[in-house]
C-alpha cells in the first residue's frame, strides 16, 4: 500500500488512516519526507506571521512608536 500526496503544515494536525494486513516476511514499511523532521522531543508550536497581522498591530505601545525590532523573538 502507498500512500501519497499528503501534505503537513505547521501548527496542524493530519490523519492518514491505513489498514495493515498480514503478509510475508518481506514486506516493508518506508516513510519518505523531504522537509524537516518534526521535533519531538517539547510542544513549541509554530506561527506564521502574514504582513496584515504585523499592519494591523497598534502603532503605539506603553507609550512609545513600535519598532520592528519588537517583532523579533
């Protein structure tokens, strides 16, 4: 059985169901990927920031005019 064509975005879940069946001693299973593994190892979760998201931001922040050094992490 392959299963193809499925796509995997940040921050998202996907199901994929298949049903394994009994077989000989040379079946095989391979996953193929061609992005970066997914770190399983914490929960940090990923966001996309759009250019609306930063535009619809306050231009003023405790007082002061935002900087896009602000926006850094």
């Amino acid at each position: 059985m392959v299963i193809s064509g499925v796509i995997l975005n940040a921050a998202s879940e996907t199901r994929v169901d298949a049903t394994l069946e009994v077989a000989t001693i040379t079946t095989a299973v391979e996953v193929q990927s061609n992005a970066l593994q997914i770190a399983t190892e914490n929960a940090k979760t990923t966001v996309a920031v759009t250019d609306k998201m930063v535009d619809e931001l306050p231009l003023v922040v405790s007082g002061t005019l935002r900087s896009p050094f602000d926006l850094q992490p």
